[in-house]
C-alpha cells in the first residue's frame, strides 16, 4: 500500500532501520566533526570525509566550521562564562534541555573566525552545505515519506532530535554534571557510562577532556569506545588513520636512574601519573588514618577521599574548609596532600628548562625517600621507572 512507502516494512523492520540511521548520524558526529575535524585526531579519506558531511547535512542541517568552532571554543574556554554550554554556568536543565538553542546562539562570526579554522571551504560547502543547511533536512523529510511512507513521519521526527538529544543535550550537559572521573583534568568532564556505546564513545568525556586530542576515548580496560571500533575497521581498509591515541611514557621496570626523558614521560602522562598517585599513596595512608579521624569528620570518610585527589580548582570553598581542617590535624595526610601538588607544580610551573625539572623531580623522590612513609618511598621508586616509548 502507498502509505507504508516502497519498502513496506514491518513495525520492527522500522525501528530497526530508524536506529541504524540515527548509529550512521551519531558515527558521522564523533568521527568527522569531532575526532577529525575539531581535534585532528584522526584522518580520514576523502570519500568516507564526504559521507559523513553529505549524511550530516541531511539529518542535522549542522556544517563543518560551525560544529568545530563551537567545540573548539568549548575546551578553551570550558567552565567560563565564556563556554558556549556549561552546565556549570547555565545549568543543567538549560544545557540538556536546550543544548540545540545554545549551539545556535554560540555560532557568532566572532567564534567561527577565531576558531573555525582548517574546515572545509570547497565548492559545495561555499554553495549548498552552508547557505542551504534547511535543504538538507526536507530532502531526508522527502526520502523518508517516499521509504517508508506515513511512517517516515515520526522516522524523520527521530533523526532531528537525536543530535540534539543526545550529543548538545546529554554529552554537554551529564557530561559536565553526573558519572565518575578517571582524571582530576581542571574542568568538570565526566564518564558518563564506561560503556561507550549509544553516543558512540562520547560517553567517555572526561578521558575525552584529559586527552583532547587522542582518536581513542576509552582509557581504562573496562570502558568501550565503539567509535574506537570503527576507526580500527576502516583503517583495515585504508580509509582512517589515527595520529595518536596513546600517551608517549613508557613504564621501563626496574629502571633506577633519572634523567630528562623521565621527566618528559611524566609531564606528558600526568593525569594518569596522579591517578596512580591516588591510588598507591593517598587511598592506603588515608585507610591507615581513618581511625585517627575525629567522630565528626569519620562519617565523610568517602568525602575527604574525593576531596584530596580534587582538582584545586574544582572545590567548592565549603569543602576548602572540611578539607583544610583535617590537614591541620593530620600531620601525614597534609604531607601527601603537599607532595601531591609539589609534583604537579614540576609541569604546571613555565619556563624551567629540561635540567632545572629533572633536578626538581630529583629532589622531590628525595624527600619522599626520606618522609617514612612507606607508600611514598615506593611512588618515588615508580617515578624512576618511566622514560619515553621506544622508537619516539
């Protein structure tokens, strides 16, 4: 019959087709617009590159240079007043239920000047892609209506909200707001779910957050970046290539002498070297503290263990106080929490020269070695072990 369209399809066959469409849209969104286009993550050939900007103009009526400049302006400027869609800021109510409405609002010639560099200014992005955005949208409408028939109603109704939906409204606002954080990077990106799987991979934000530029979300052995998948599936069939995807240190066991190399190794894998900080220093002295804590501060246990490993910025200046209290009565807790941030000061201070922060890695597993406490002694020993990858 004509209202079921020229393919006919059953009520699943539908959802089905609906669902892979909206898979191929959300690929299109984390692979071209932002692992390749945004991050120079990855690239691309040429053939797959149009696909996804041809597929993209029919289901979302968003270009190239718009997407790229708003995402790039939201890592330089995120958690400012300045970010196009901070929860933080504006809210979550705001950013997940008009997080479309914000793009929209953000994409000033201002933006698109400062930030929408090295996107694509060919013939047809300067004749159709740009200037018709809405032509794009009503020929999915017509397709859909001629497939699938009076079903393609509430199919073309699904393409347009799932971006919107899903990548302005949930990876820009939950991902702000809600999920746990491998890395204490300076702004509040969160991993949504370890499986990255619906949104493509973008459910990993903040491993995204902590390496910006890495074509591989996933960081931890339980997270999935389906994204990830398909990149390795074209690069089978060289069509991808990623730049890079892993960080550069090099774990050399039983390596014992330092040099410059170490300290590259380490200020280039610091997320994860405070990560490890976390979790070989202050998690086991802080359980060894535990029965030292006063009766009001013992029941915020979980707190205080959040609030040691915190990004500075990140806390609240309620929590300075709770935090700050308790290393005035804890003498042990306060000198893992300064050798923590006297670690960090090696690559967040400019203008050292390799020699000077060699020196001052040097002198910091000194005084680790000599604190007595075990657990720091043996951080100053991991440190040691690092150097850069062979073959760099």
């Amino acid at each position: 019959m004509w209202f079921n369209g020229l393919l006919d399809l059953s009520v699943m066959q539908l959802i089905l087709v609906a669902l892979g469409m909206t898979h191929v849209t959300i690929v299109s969104v984390t692979l071209y617009l932002h692992r390749h286009s945004a991050h120079n993550a990855l690239d691309l050939h040429p053939v797959l590159r149009h696909f996804f900007r041809f597929w993209l103009w029919l289901t979302t009526a968003q270009n190239t240079k718009e997407w790229t400049a708003i995402h790039r302006k939201h890592h330089a400027k995120c958690e400012t007043e300045e970010d196009p869609h901070s929860p933080v800021v504006l809210g979550i109510r705001k950013v997940v239920l008009q997080g479309a409405e914000l793009y929209a609002e953000a994409a000033t010639p201002e933006t698109l000047e400062r930030y929408g560099q090295r996107t694509p200014e060919d013939w047809i992005e300067r004749k159709l892609y740009t200037p018709h955005k809405a032509l794009g949208i009503a020929l999915m409408a017509v397709l859909d209506l001629a497939l699938f028939g009076v079903n393609g109603i509430w199919i073309w109704a699904v393409q347009m909200m799932w971006i919107p939906v899903w990548a302005a409204g949930v990876v820009n606002g939950i991902g702000h707001w809600f999920g746990y954080r491998n890395f204490e990077c300076a702004d509040n990106a969160r991993n949504i779910s370890p499986l990255g799987i619906l949104i493509g991979g973008e459910e990993l934000h903040n491993n995204h957050h902590t390496y910006p530029n890495s074509a591989k979300l996933s960081r931890r052995w339980y997270e999935v970046d389906i994204g990830w998948g398909y990149i390795r599936l074209f690069q089978l069939f060289g069509l991808a290539k990623p730049k890079g995807y892993r960080p550069i240190a090099h774990f050399v066991p039983g390596k014992q002498d330092m040099d410059v190399e170490t300290v590259q190794a380490i200020a280039n894998n610091r997320f994860d070297i405070m990560r490890q900080y976390r979790k070989r220093v202050m998690e086991p002295v802080l359980r060894q503290q535990r029965h030292l804590m006063d009766e009001e501060v013992r029941p915020r246990y979980r707190k205080v263990k959040q609030l040691l490993s915190r990004e500075i910025s990140l806390i609240k200046p309620t929590e300075k106080e709770t935090l700050e209290a308790l290393l005035e009565r804890n003498a042990i807790l306060r000198q893992i929490y300064d050798k923590s941030h006297e670690l960090q000061a090696l690559w967040r201070q400019r203008g050292l020269k390799p020699q000077e922060k060699l020196h001052a890695l040097k002198e910091w597993c000194k005084e680790a070695e000599a604190s007595g406490i075990r657990y720091l002694e043996e951080f100053a020993d991991h440190l040691r072990a690092h150097s850069l990858r062979p073959g760099l």
